[in-house]
C-alpha cells in the first residue's frame, strides 16, 4: 500500500473555533496519521495515507469546517511520506505573529444548546455552557495569547470532569479556554437595585424572567457589556424604559429565543435568515411581519425591527423563561457606553433598571450587539462590535508601517493596520462625552497590546475639533496624516474590495469637514493611492444653526424650499408649516438669507432630511438621521417614478443642482399625491443624480470600478437604485462587512496615511 503526504496550510479564521480538534476527528474518520498545529497565520497540517484518503480529507476541509471558522484560503503541497503513529495535536509555532490569537466571540452551538436543554446532561441549565465551536471570546480575554489563565476565566479553577474534556483531543471542548460546568463554572444571581441579593441560579434565571413579564426593566449581563431588557410585547414597559434611559423614539432592538419565533415576528429572505443565524449573531433589521404582537413603541412608525437571535445560554433560558420577545438594548444613558462592570451598572443603571441579572465572570473588553442587514442581496455591516471584533481585515497590499487611525466623531471605531491585515476596534460611539472618550482611549491602548503593534503613523480626521482629532494630535508619534473623511469612506471601500485604485467612489452622508472648510457629503472622488480629485457634488443646503438644524428638520426643509422656490416657497400649501410658527420661519429666513451660523451643506443626507420634513410632516427629529431614515422607510416599493434635475459645473467641479427635485416633490405633495409616493420618486431620483454624476465622470476619466460609501447607502433602495443604474456598464462595489458609514471610515483613515508617509 502506497502512503502519500501532504503539507496544507489554512488562513482565515481558524484559531479559537474548534478547528484544529475538528481536523484531529476528521483525520482519524479517514484514517489519516500526521499532526495539526495553530501558527502565525492560521492552521497548518501534516497528514500521511492513502491517496484517495487524502483526497477526501482535502475535500471535507474546503465544504464542512466549523460554523464559527472562515477559511481563506488552502495551500496544500506534497512532502515524503513518513510513518508516525496516529494524528496528534501538537503545540502552537510560537515563532509566528501572535496577531490572530484572539478570536471574536461565538454564539451558543446548537450541541451546547441540546445539552443544556437536556435533564440528563450535567450541564442541564446551565447559563455558561460553552465548547470549541461557540462561547466568549474576545469579551474575556485580558492578554495574549488567547489562552484559559490570561483571560477572566482564569479566576475558575476546571473540575476534574472539565479537566478531562479539556485535555481530550477527540472531546468537543479540548482546549476550549472558557469552558465550565455549573461543578466550577461561574454563576448567575439576580441583585436589586442596590445590588442586594435576591436570588441566586435557576431562581435567579426565573425571577428575572417574572419581572420582566411584569413589565419591570432588568439588567442583564452578556457577552460585551449589560443590556437593558424589558418585555418587547408591553407598550408601558417600552414607554416606562424609555422614559429612565431618556430615548424618545430611536428604534430598541428585540431578542427572540429561535428561528420560529422569529419568523413569527418578521419576514425573512433567506439571506436575512442566514445573517440572523450567523455566530456573529448581528442585530439584523428586517421587516416587521403584521399583527405580529410586538408593541409600537419598540420601533415607533419603523415597519422594520431590529431582531436578534439569543446568542448565549443565559439569553435562551431567560427568554424561554419568560416566553416573550425581549427588547434588549445596551445598558447605558442616550449616547453612553454600556456597562460592562458590575458596580457600573448599578451605579449608572441605577433608576433605569428595577432588578440586576448579574454573574461572575468578568467581562474584560466591552463589545456592544453588531447591527447589520441585508442590501441588494448581501449582508452589509451597519455596526461594527461584537462577533466581528477582533477578526482582521486581509489588505491586498501590506502597509509599510504600523498605523493607528482615529476614525471619526460619530459612530467612532479607531483602526490598527500592520503586515497585510487591519482590525477595526469595537464599537465606541460619538465622542462627545467623558465616558465615550474615556473608552476609546482604553480600548485604543488594549488593542495596540493584544495585537503587539506600535503604531509609527497616526491617521485622524482633518476636523480640527474632533476629539480624535485632538487624541491623535497628542500622540507622541511623528508621523501624523489628516485624511478628509469622504477621502477616507472611498478608501475603506477601497480596502474592504482590495482595490488599488482609480476608483470613482460616490461618498454620500450626512457632513464630513472638507479641504474647504464646508461640510461635505454628496461627493464624487477620484481615488488613487492616497490622493483624491473631487469630481462632483450636490448644490449645498444651508444649515441654520448649524447642529440645530439636524435636529429641527423643519430648518434644512425652509432652507432647500427658499433656494428651490427664490425665497417665495407655498408654504401654506405644505402640512410640515402649518406647525412651524411664522416668527420661527422669519428667525430661520434671516439666519439663512446672512448665511450668519448658517454653513453650507453638501451632504446627500441633508435633502433626505428636508423632503423627509416635508414629506412626512414632520419637523424634529429625536436622533440625528432619524427623518431621513423614516422618509426612506416610508417609500412606495411600486412606484418607480422620478424627478428632475439639472447638471452645472463651477471651475471643474461638476454640481447636482437638486432645486428641479424639490419642486418637483413639493408639486406632488400639494397636489395630494401620496407621501409614500412622492418618497420613492424622490429616492428614484436621487439614485438617478448619482448615476449621473458617475456616468459623466467616467466621459473624462474612463469606466473606472465605482466604490459606493458613505451612511447613505445604508439606505437600501438608494445602494439598490444607483447599482441597478451603472451595473453591466461598471464594477460596482457596496460595502459588506466594513461599515458603509462612519464606523467603518478609519479603515480608510489608515490606508490613506499608509499610502501617504509610503511617498
Ligand atoms: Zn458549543
Ligand atoms: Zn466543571
Ligand atoms: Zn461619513
């Protein structure tokens, strides 16, 4: 019998996901010997038999890996064949990068979840279950490498019974660092509000779920951080939690046990349903089915919910325990960062929640619930954190030094690039409170540590005032490079695609600051290692009082209406004024008319914000984008209607003139047509202007690839209508797993400053 030998090399997410004792297992089924090591970069084997066995083997490889792993890429090459006995796992090559030590957390397994669901399983129950293929990751970890003592399990000492999984080869949870039974695990308890004991295990699970299906608010410990939980069927709950945490309206995320009762609650594509699946177990927005019990105030006049599949133990007890969806949303006041320490959450929950579900296992790094969902077909990653943090980035071309960037103001995440990969911190937030700016700092210097690298180029925005800004112009490296955030949205396009470069990038949201000290963000960019032209952009709005005017709609819809309408707009014929009070109009006008604390506004976001005033009739807005986002919700799917609009060119810069829109919709609004309607027109046209502007760019500059980024293009019909447009005459790029808004901008951050210090 003749025995061959093959070297294979897996990259890509293969380490912290129970690969290495899968491949032991699907070793011996082939009746292969050889060994299987973690490495630098991922996974290498070396399996000795029969042909045909190595065949199958390769095979199985590529088609049944783990759920949790994500293979890259296989390289596979023939060595001598030798005689050893049997398949061993052996220790890791310390030789390599430590940089893929630490994998992102796991949702529960469907093995952990049937063994905790079992009465005859010594793990019956019990909130902490995990294996090789599933549990905390990430969250726990306190150094590298990612092993049992260097994270907050550490403070658990394994039980004979646990011991022996650990260190069985052929077991589920060989080398499964946070494993843990209910003999030496940690354990759950449930505390009152000044964090008294009131019950401890099983009772502790069943007198939160009997609080919360009395309409209290209860804190519960996950995975990244406390969540704020109520019962997502009770509109006085909702109303009573948004009361405390101070949100008025802004979407709450719901949490369902299963698959079923999803489906019970909203109507799923079967993309959607993956991503709702996903380990990553994002927060996926989907489509509210009718009649389907959740109550308005979850989502108010939103026909999409934000619905999240339990993602630990504790989550799929609690909710089977209290046989209800659950709002969860994170444990925090408005803008804040969630609690993730216990005495934090009940001093800063304190008032919000009535009762504390708490445990002991520590969470180290704090990781908020991802949001993401499915547009024109594929999952698009609207926040970035958990599940996906710290998994790297591949860079199509390595940087040439180690980069910090700062990212932005909003929705901040920073960025660590080195060698050919780059990883996107969690989540932070907006950076305008102590906390926020508190935990950015302490996550920037915990995953510079983790990931051993000491950036030698620090990006930042080029607002001068941004606190990132400034946190960056504090470092004391040299080498600092202002990227323009438009600039940085294509280049993180660009990098999440592995593109060089030309590209057309189309960087539509709301304001970003520009080379020329307006606020920027309906931009067309030609983009070419590290620098960019820019082509095209909307005829600016004026923002009467500036950061008031994002949140007093009505203010940006008078503006667009004066410059649309040479300052004589019906505005008695428009609903939106009717509640607006004439000295108000008059205060706005004046401010507008001097320009003074009125700048000008390019951002696409901003026209989505005054027809959506119009529109809907409604003038304020309870968070920043939420009228845009109502007014594209609101848009008619069969109607497929346009508007005008006009093409000028000022000194080389070609500009959207959008005034031929605004008539146009103000036109149908008074004439009765349906808002629904009058929004879809406008988004069709909208897409029509962007199209445009890349058809016209690619006269001069060719048919470049075309990068579409920017938050705008979280809206689907917008990414959809625009790709529909240039497709089969361009490649067109949307985002996936790298934010298309701003959490994703310092991805971009970091390749213009490679590319910019690389000269
Ligand atoms: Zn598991
Ligand atoms: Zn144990
Ligand atoms: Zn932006």
């Amino acid at each position: 019998m003749s025995l061959e030998g093959r070297r294979i090399e897996i990259r890509g997410t293969v380490q912290g996901v129970g690969f290495r004792p899968w491949v032991y297992r699907l070793a011996v089924e082939e009746g292969l010997c050889g060994r299987v090591r973690n490495d630098g970069r991922g996974v290498t084997i070396e399996a000795f038999g029969r042909p045909e066995a190595l065949a199958a083997f390769l095979r199985r490889i590529e088609t049944e890996a783990p759920p949790a792993a994500d293979v890259r890429e296989v390289c596979e090459v023939g060595i001598p064949a030798v005689d050893v006995p049997g398949f061993a796992i052996v220790a890791s090559d310390e030789g390599g990068s430590r940089r893929v030590s630490i994998p992102p957390d796991l949702a529960t397994c469907p093995e952990c979840l049937k063994e905790t669901a079992d009465p005859a399983d010594r793990r019956h129950g019990y909130p902490f279950t995990n294996c090789t293929h599933c549990g905390p990751r990430y969250t726990i970890a306190r150094d590298v490498p990612y092993d049992r003592p260097a994270t907050t399990m550490a403070a658990f000492a394994m039980c004979p019974d646990c011991r022996r999984e650990y260190e069985d080869p052929a077991d589920r949870r060989f080398h499964a660092q946070p494993i843990a039974c209910p003999a030496c695990g940690p354990r759950v308890r449930l505390l009152g509000p000044s964090g008294e004991r009131v019950a401890s295990g099983d009772e502790a699970i069943a007198g939160a779920a009997a609080a919360l299906a009395g309409g209290r608010v209860v804190a519960v410990k996950g995975l990244g951080g406390y969540h704020l939980a109520c019962d997502a069927t009770s509109s006085g709950a909702i109303t009573r939690l948004r009361a405390r945490k101070r949100r008025d309206e802004k979407p709450f995320a719901v949490m369902v046990g299963s698959l079923e009762a999803a489906r019970s609650v909203a109507c799923f594509d079967p993309a959607e349903e993956r991503l709702f699946a996903s380990v990553q177990r994002p927060v996926v927005l989907v489509r509210q089915r009718p009649g389907n019990g959740l109550a308005p105030e979850v989502a108010p006049g939103n026909p999409l919910v934000g619905l999240l599949l339990a993602y630990t133990p504790l989550h799929h007890l609690l909710l089977e325990a209290a046989r209800r969806p659950l709002v969860m949303t994170s444990g925090n006041l408005s803008e804040e960062p969630m609690a993730a320490r216990d005495d934090e959450a009940l001093t800063r929950l304190c008032g919000i929640a009535d009762l504390f579900l708490a445990h002991d296992r520590e969470i180290e790094n704090r990781c908020d619930d991802s949001v993401a969902r499915v547009v024109a077909g594929r999952p698009t990653v609207f926040r970035r954190s958990r599940g996906y943090v710290p998994r790297p980035v591949p860079l199509r071309r390595p940087v040439r030094r180690p980069v910090l960037a700062c990212g932005a103001h909003l929705k901040n995440t920073f960025c660590l690039a080195a060698g050919d990969e780059a990883w996107l911190g969690p989540h932070i937030g907006d950076l305008d409170n102590l906390e926020a700016t508190r935990a950015f700092e302490e996550q920037v210097e915990r995953l510079q540590r983790f990931l051993g690298i000491r950036p030698e180029v620090i990006a930042h925005d080029l607002h001068p005032d941004y606190a990132s800004t400034r946190y960056a112009l504090a470092r004391p490296e040299a080498s600092k490079v202002a990227v323009q955030h438009h600039h940085a949205h294509v280049a993180s396009a660009m990098g999440e695609h592995g593109l060089e470069g030309p590209v057309l990038g189309l960087a539509w949201d709301g304001t970003g600051y520009g080379t020329d000290g307006t606020a920027w963000g309906g931009e067309l960019l030609l983009v070419e290692d590290g620098s960019f032209e820019r082509l095209a952009t909307l005829r600016p709005i004026r923002l009467a009082g500036s950061d008031e005017a994002i949140r007093q709609v009505w203010r940006i819809a008078l503006a667009a209406l004066d410059d649309a309408f040479d300052g004589a707009p019906p505005l008695d014929r428009l609903r939106l004024f009717q509640s607006v009070p004439s000295r108000d109009v008059a205060v706005v006008r004046q401010m507008v008319s001097k320009g003074v604390r009125a700048p000008l506004a390019h951002g696409a976001g901003r026209y989505f914000d005054a027809l959506g005033a119009l529109g809907l009739a409604k003038g304020r807005a309870s968070y920043e984008g939420q009228v845009a986002l109502e007014w594209n919700l609101a848009a008619d799917e069969a109607e497929t209607g346009s508007y005008p609009f006009d093409l000028a060119e000022e000194g080389g810069l070609a500009r959207a003139d959008l005034r031929p829109v605004v008539r146009a919709a103000v036109g149908d609004l008074a004439a009765g047509l349906a808002p629904a309607r009058v929004s879809a027109r406008f988004h069709e046209a909208m897409a029509d202007v962007a199209a445009a502007l890349v058809r016209r760019a690619a006269r001069e500059h060719g048919r470049l690839p075309v990068v579409a980024t920017g938050g705008c293009f979280q809206n689907a019909r917008l990414a959809e209508g625009v790709l529909r447009r240039l497709q089969g005459d361009f490649d067109v790029r949307l985002h996936g797993e790298v934010p298309p808004g701003d959490g994703g901008v310092a991805l971009g951050q970091a390749l213009v400053a490679d590319a910019v210090t690389g000269r």
